[in-house]
C-alpha cells in the first residue's frame, strides 16, 4: 500500500492531466524555435566554430602551442578532461542508482541529465586525443591487429583503462538515454501531422505501439541497463583517478583518490544539472513538473557530496602529517601556502564551504540562489582539478627545476570551444526532443498527487506545492474529526472529490 504524507511535495504540481502532459512537455519540440533560441543556438555554434580554426591551427603547428613546460608535462588539458567526465556522472546516477531505488523525483530530471552525460563525455574525449599531438595515430591506443610490428597498447597503463572506461560509458550512456526516449518519440511521431516526420520517428522509435509486450521489455531493458551503469558510476572515475593515483608524485600518490574523485565527480554533475535546469524550466514553462521539490532535492544531494569532499580535503591534509613523508607534507603546504595558495582557497570555499549553505530550507528551494550557488560550485570543481594536477606537478623534487603555468591562448580557445560543442549539442537536443520523460510522469501523475489537498497543489499559481496550506487543511481535518477535505484520491461521489483527469480535460487522446 503506497502512501505519502498530504504535506510532503508532489513531483508534478498545477493543473494537470494526461493530455496537458503530453502538450505542454512536446510543445517546445513541434513549436517553431524562438529568437532567443537562435541567439543561444548562433552564440554556441559561432564559439564551437571558431574554436574549430583554433584546433586545425592547433593541427598544423603542434603541442608547442599550449602552456606546457619541463616541469608541468599535465595542466589544462588533463584538468579540463577530468572536469568535463566529472560533469557526465550525474546523468548516470539519476538514471540508474535512482532507478534501481524506485526514487519517483528522477523522472522529471533524468532526460537532461542524460544528454548531459553524453555532451560532456564528446568534450572530455576530445581531450585525450589533442594531448598525443598526432592524433592521426590515435587508433594505436586500441588493441588491433596492425602491421606495425610487435606494437600494442601498454594495458599496465592507467591512460589505456581510460580508453576502456570511458569508451564503455559513453556506449552505454548512449544506450540507456535512448532506450528512454523510444516512448516518447512514438508520441510525437502520433502527435505529427508531416508525413517525413512521422516516418523518421516512426523509424527511430522502432515502430513502438505502447503495446503490454513493448512495455515489459522497456521496463526489463532499462532496469538491466541500470544495473549495468551503476558500477560504472564508481568505476569510471576510480579509473581516471588511477593516472594519479598510481604515480609517485608527492599529493598524487594516495589511496584515498577514488573514493573522492567519485564523490567530486557526482557533486560537479549536479552543479552543472541545477545550471541547465533551472533556465530550462523557466525558458520552456516546465515548472509545472521540475518543481522546487526537485531543486531542493538536488541540493540536498549537493549538500551531501560537497560535505564529502570537503572532509577528503582534510583527510589529506592528515594522510600527509601522518605519513611523516616531508615530501608528501611540502606538497600540501605549498598548495594553501605556496603561489597557487589563492587557487586552493578559491576551491575549498566553493567545494567545502558555499554549498553549507543549503541547509536552510528557504534557500534551498529559491531557484534564483540555486542558479548562483550552482556557478559556484562548477567553478570550485574546476579548481580542484587545477590544484590537483598543477600545484602538485610545479614544484617537484629539484628545486632547480620548478616552474610555474600560464595557460596560452590556444589552451583558452580550446577550453571554450568545448562549451560551444556542449551547448550546441544540448540546444539541438531541448529543441527537437521532449528534455523530460513523458512516459514517466504520467506513470506517477496519480501516486504522487493522491493524498494531497488540491487547494495546496493548484496554490501559488499552480506552480509550486503549498506546504503551509496542505499542513494547515490537514490539522483542520482532524480538529472537525472526519471532515473530508477534497484530495486526489478521494472516491467519486464523496463531498470534495476532484479527480485530476477531469481538471485539465481528460486522457490523452
């Protein structure tokens, strides 16, 4: 028996049915694209190509051009890389960890942070391979048949469990965000009237019926592919954290790196989901659906994996005293205290400290504060990859040979021509398909409203639960003992029943 508190927040709120589901979230995807659509959409693409002549300049004349030296062999590069990989991870937990635990809140999340995961995967991959110089052999890093000689990949190599990693999420990433979308592109193929596009959608949704046989195998593919992705949530970014980890480098070389990076990598991928999505649903009128409920919940998850890194920044601090290694020791003084000291500050402030304040209920659930502490907080990530791979690399064991790094315009360019490649992928996506599974919210349209005041659920302009009020009328319940107050699951014929597929019209035609 599924019950739910009246005062706990409904995941879809408003005045809503099957059918207005199904307008208002395919809406964006068959309606002409706005002019503020092609402003983002012509920014996005100019940056993606002008940074394209920067790469083929990048080509022709060699590595040289980034900001390298003798002494730092890994800066932005690698640093951009492990941020972009960061940023994927959160897709993969609200698709698969939260599916496998039934978490109903997903549903109105997990298509964007999916295509998220996969924008962010093409711009970490890119990095790697621009980092072999001649990336015309970069098919050398795949164990094939060549005739090269005796030559295959180095598998004792942490860089090759990468290819392997890496390649393995984004395939299954791919998989699992298009197994999703099947249904819904079978509603916009019914919803068309262009015969070229109901053919393509029709051909890219597999012929899908919503026949009882087409569902049970959805719901068993998807849930196989959970339970495959979840170990790629821990694995991925244990791997990447190996090409440190397994190394000599004092600050690197420490058994406390895959834990953190996962827990880094989850906290960096929310940040960049509140980013995304709290435009998205303001610019595409979807409040009705990605609630505050759903922010908050976000932050608490924030909350979460920002405490965690905070508390494995000072467990290395510790590691490090405890060791009595004064290299390992110098290492970590000369990251708060050293010339890079303001970078370290910078990213234990935004990691540690801004995302506390998100144990206070108000300010969780003000979308405007999210959005900034959000910026903050992909910035902060950012930085600790800095201060992992620069600070720990600048000044080795020759004091003779330390150096510092000045990124070069080219390694700015590049930088920013991966924003233009996300968002030019991620424009296209929210413009020409639903950025929220249709399919499931109207699977829990009926569940996640029954029990609540509908007084509450229309409130505040339909477009947030009034929790003051449903917690009132619930106390005002049982001070008339027994007195019906009208709910979503309250039995036709009863003083105050509203059924929710008579306030917005009936089922889905």
């Amino acid at each position: 028996m599924h019950y739910e508190s009246p005062i706990r927040d409904p995941w879809i709120v408003g005045e809503t049915d099957y059918k207005t589901i199904s307008n208002e979230i395919c809406g964006p995807a068959e309606a002409a694209p706005t002019k503020w659509w092609y402003m983002a959409f012509s920014l996005s693409l100019t940056v993606l190509i002008v940074g394209a002549c920067v790469l083929t300049y990048f080509f022709l004349t060699g590595i040289g051009l980034w900001g390298l030296n003798k002494t730092i062999g890994w800066a932005w590069d690698i640093t951009n890389f492990v941020w972009w990989i960061g940023i994927g991870h959160a897709g993969t937990l609200i698709s698969a960890i939260l599916l496998i635990f039934r978490q109903e809140w997903r549903n109105s999340i997990n298509r964007s942070a999916e295509a998220m995961t996969i924008f962010a995967v093409f711009c970490a991959g890119s990095y790697p391979v621009l980092h072999m110089g001649r990336v015309w052999d970069g098919f050398w890093v795949l164990p094939l048949p060549n005739d090269l000689g005796p030559l295959w990949p180095n598998f004792n190599s942490a860089l090759l469990w990468d290819v392997f990693a890496i390649s393995t999420y984004l395939t299954v990433s791919v998989v699992f965000w298009y197994t999703g979308i099947i249904p819904d592109l079978a509603t916009l193929r019914d919803r068309s009237t262009k015969k070229l596009r109901k053919f393509v959608l029709n051909f890219f949704s597999f012929g899908w019926t919503g026949a009882v046989k087409h569902w049970n195998r959805f719901e068993l593919v998807s849930l196989i592919l959970a339970g495959v992705s979840t170990p790629l949530v821990l694995s991925v970014h244990s791997i990447v954290s190996f090409d440190f980890a397994t190394s000599l480098i004092p600050a690197w070389h420490t058994t406390i790196f895959p834990p953190y990076f996962v827990a880094g990598a989850i906290y960096s991928g929310f940040g960049m989901v509140l980013t995304l999505l709290i435009v998205a649903r303001k610019v595409m009128g979807l409040e009705k659906y990605i609630t505050i409920g759903h922010l908050e919940a976000m932050c608490k998850v924030v909350v979460l994996t920002g405490s965690l890194v905070g508390i494995a920044y000072l467990t290395e601090f510790f590691i490090a005293w405890w060791s009595g290694d004064p290299y390992e020791q110098f290492a970590f003084m000369n990251r708060v205290f050293g010339p890079y000291g303001w970078a370290w500050c910078f990213m234990f402030g935004c990691n540690a400290i801004i995302p506390q304040v998100f144990w206070v209920r108000k300010l969780r659930r003000n979308p405007a504060f999210i959005w900034v502490i959000s910026i903050f907080i992909n910035i902060g990530m950012w930085f600790e990859r800095f201060v992992i791979i620069v600070v720990a690399l600048h000044r080795d064991f020759l004091p003779s040979s330390w150096a510092m790094f000045s990124p070069t315009w080219v390694d700015i360019s590049i930088y920013v021509m991966t924003f233009g490649l996300f968002f030019t992928c991620f424009l296209l996506f929210a413009k020409y398909l639903p950025v929220i599974a249709i399919a499931e919210e109207k699977a829990i349209l009926k569940s996640t409203r029954g029990g609540k005041p509908v007084e509450a659920i229309f409130g505040r302009g339909g477009q947030d639960y009034n929790q003051q009020l449903a917690f009132d009328l619930v106390m005002a319940d049982k001070a008339r003992n027994g007195h019906k107050y009208a709910t979503h699951d309250s039995n036709p014929g009863e003083e105050g029943f509203v059924d929710p597929l008579e306030q917005g019209g009936g089922e889905d035609e």
